[in-house]
C-alpha cells in the first residue's frame, strides 16, 4: 500500500514538476488573478493561505511580483492543495532550496568533486535510502549530495553547530542520520549562512533579524535555534509565508507569533509588533515599519528572481530598517527577461563591504554582507 502511494507520487509529482516547466516562463499579475479567482473556492485551499492571497490579489501587492514568481506561486498553491502543508518539504520547497540535482549542476559541482578520501562514512541504510516523492534515482543523488555536504560542513569546523541543530520532522522532510540526529540540505545551507554572517557581525549586534522572501522558513529556523533571544520578521509572498508562518509557529511553540494580517499604519499594530519574537509580512507592509527597526537584512536567494525596481526598493528597505545587508544570489541568471551578474546589485557606494565572494554551496552563487552607514548619516 505504502509503496503504491509512493509511485503515485513520484508519477504525478515528476508530471507536475515536469509541466512547471511550461509556465517558468511567468504569467502576469492579470493571469495570475483571474486564476485565483476561479481557484480560490477549492476546499482544500487552507483557509490561512485564501486569506493571505485574498489580501495579494486584492490590495495591489501584485505588481511587487515577477512574473516568474506568479507562476511559481500559481504552482505552489497547486502544490499545497493537492498534496497538503503535511509534504511541504518534498513538494514547494523544491522551487525553494531544496536541490534535487546531478553532479554537474550549479548547486553541487563543488560538493561532488570532494575527493572520496575526505568523505564521512554513512552506512548503506542510510546512503539507499528512498525519500517521499522522489524516484529512487532522485533519492540516490540526493544521499550523495548530502553526505558531501555533511563532509564539508565537518570539515570547516560545523560539528558543535550541528549538534544543536536537526531537521523538524514536521513537512516531511528529506534528511539522512547522522549520529542518530536528522540532517539535511536545508540544516546545512542555513548554517552556512549563518557562519558568514556571524564571522564578520558579531552576534551582539544582532537583535532583529528581517528577511525577505524567506520560503518555508528553513534560515529562520536555523538563527532562531543558535540565538535564541534574536527577534525575526519575515516579508514574503503567500504561499510561502503561509508555510513559513504555520511552520516557524510550530517549531517555536514558545515564542509571541505576530500572524500575517492587513493593517494601514504602523501605529495600528505597533504593541503586538514591539512584543512579537517572529513576525509575518507581506511585501508591501514592510514600507510601514519605522527606520532602523532591525539589525540584519537577509535576503537569500530571491532577489535575482525579481523585477529591477523591486530589487531597488529591497536596497533601499534594507538601508533604511538595518544596518547589515546579507545576500546571495546566482552569478549570472536571467529573470522576466533581465539579465543579472554579482556586478548587478545596487549596492550604495557608501557602504562597507564585509566580504563578497563566492559560495562553495551553491557552486554558481556569490554572496555578500555589508555594514549600512545610519541613513541619516549619507556620505
Ligand atoms: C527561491 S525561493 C528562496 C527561499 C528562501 N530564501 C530559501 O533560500 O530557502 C524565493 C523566495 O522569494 C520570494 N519572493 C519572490 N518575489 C518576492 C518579492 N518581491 N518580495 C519578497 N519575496 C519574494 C518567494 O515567495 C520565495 O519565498
């Protein structure tokens, strides 16, 4: 029974996926809308997400969007109400950061040329395991991209970190054991991130954490879990803040949760925002909150997928709420027609470069931090 389910899956997931391919060439915000309206009546739609996507169509949010994202948000949505929030680690997040790549992919070439001499052991049961929804081919790439990363993560001192961190079960996620705690992709990328920026900003100066178009939550839960006293709001389209906000609420069953909700001023939810540990925005209230509410600006592997002016009015957002800019993107990509390199980006001359360099993970992306001069203080 269980493997039948299985091969259903991986029929219709790999038709799904292989039909996304169709419409990654975009859609515009007036397809997208006259598709959800038609949508939007599916009962398996949760309400939380009809809500949240009531608000986008309706309160002029779209034009914040590529037209690539509509489409993947159209896919996303599709993907959530046919296979449910429970599988959002094998379903979404695949147009997230979760890779499922071969060895000469942009993602992995640097992990698969690690020399097998350096590679941590994992026995067979581990190394052949099947993942939900992935073939059996998927999986066996997916184990050996994991188990390299593993290595890699060991080999530049990950291991104390990695003994506080393991892969919630919640999402049904694809992970390995190792030392008898769950690992994955998404616990090794965030960990990255997370020593890049901790290496230059000392983790003292970082009390509020704001990050834009944060997927499933997956770098959240990663800062949320090494400084816990960090408060962390998240600006994103549904149904990605969907799942990060029904996520992250989860994980952190402790922490004060400000949920998504309309409002017009700041003033109208400053209380709830002052006393709230995680928050969740849609893009266009994050113009609503203060200057300098935050410390750190995050911005991963998103900006690369939007248009040239909403990356212009995130480099301004990101100066005037924080003081630090970390982000990472692909080197050269293409989005809606316009071309991106790391030379793209418009970083203001004023500001210091903490570093800029390339990733080793993903192989064909750069990243960068930079310290913020106080906008009031423009040279
Ligand atoms: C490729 S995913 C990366 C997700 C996440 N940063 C990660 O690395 O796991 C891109 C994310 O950007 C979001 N996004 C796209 N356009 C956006 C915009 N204009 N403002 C904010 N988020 C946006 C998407 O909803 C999605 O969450």
């Amino acid at each position: 029974m269980k493997i039948c389910r299985n091969m259903i899956f991986w029929i219709s997931s790999s038709l799904f996926l292989a039909s996304n391919f169709l419409f990654a060439e975009g859609i515009t915000k007036e397809e997208f809308s006259s598709w959800w309206v038609g949508y939007r009546s599916d009962p398996n739609v949760p309400s939380e997400l009809r809500t949240m996507e009531d608000y986008v169509v309706n309160s002029g949010v779209l034009p914040h969007a590529s037209d690539f994202w509509n489409s993947f948000n159209k896919y996303n949505i599709q993907q959530i109400t046919l296979y449910g929030y429970e599988n959002f680690k094998v379903t979404v997040t695949r147009n997230y950061f979760t890779w499922v790549v071969n060895a000469n992919h942009g993602y992995s070439r640097n992990l698969l040329r690690i020399p097998s001499s350096s590679l941590v052991y994992l026995p067979p049961e581990e190394m052949n395991k099947v993942h939900p929804f992935f073939t059996p081919e998927e999986s066996m790439q997916f184990n050996m991209t994991i188990r390299n990363f593993l290595s890699y993560i060991l080999s530049i001192g990950g291991a104390p970190f990695l003994e506080k961190l393991q892969e919630p079960m919640i999402g049904n996620p694809p992970f390995l054991l190792y030392q008898n705690k769950r690992v994955s992709q998404d616990i090794f990328n965030s960990l990255l991130e997370y020593l890049a920026v901790t290496k230059h900003c000392s983790t003292e100066k970082i009390s509020t954490i704001i990050e834009i178009g944060a997927g499933s939550g997956r770098t959240a839960f990663c800062f949320l879990t090494l400084l816990p006293k960090v408060k962390y709001v998240i600006a994103d389209f549904p149904p990605a803040l969907y799942i990060s906000q029904k996520y992250l609420s989860a994980v952190f069953p402790n922490k004060r949760v400000m949920t998504f909700r309309p409002f017009n001023t700041f003033e109208e939810i400053s209380e709830e925002f002052q006393k709230a540990e995680i928050v969740f925005l849609t893009p266009d209230q994050l113009k609503k909150l203060p200057k300098k509410c935050g410390d750190l600006f995050l911005a991963i592997d998103c900006l690369h997928e939007m248009r040239p002016e909403e990356i212009s009015r995130y480099f301004n957002e990101a100066e005037r709420l924080c003081s630090y800019f970390y982000f990472k993107c692909w080197q050269t990509t293409v989005c809606d027609g316009n071309f991106y390199s790391s030379e793209s980006y418009p970083v203001r001359p004023r500001w210091k470069v903490c570093f800029k360099e390339p990733c080793f993970v993903p192989s064909d992306f750069f990243h960068a931090l930079y310290e913020m001069p106080n906008a009031n203080n423009k040279n």
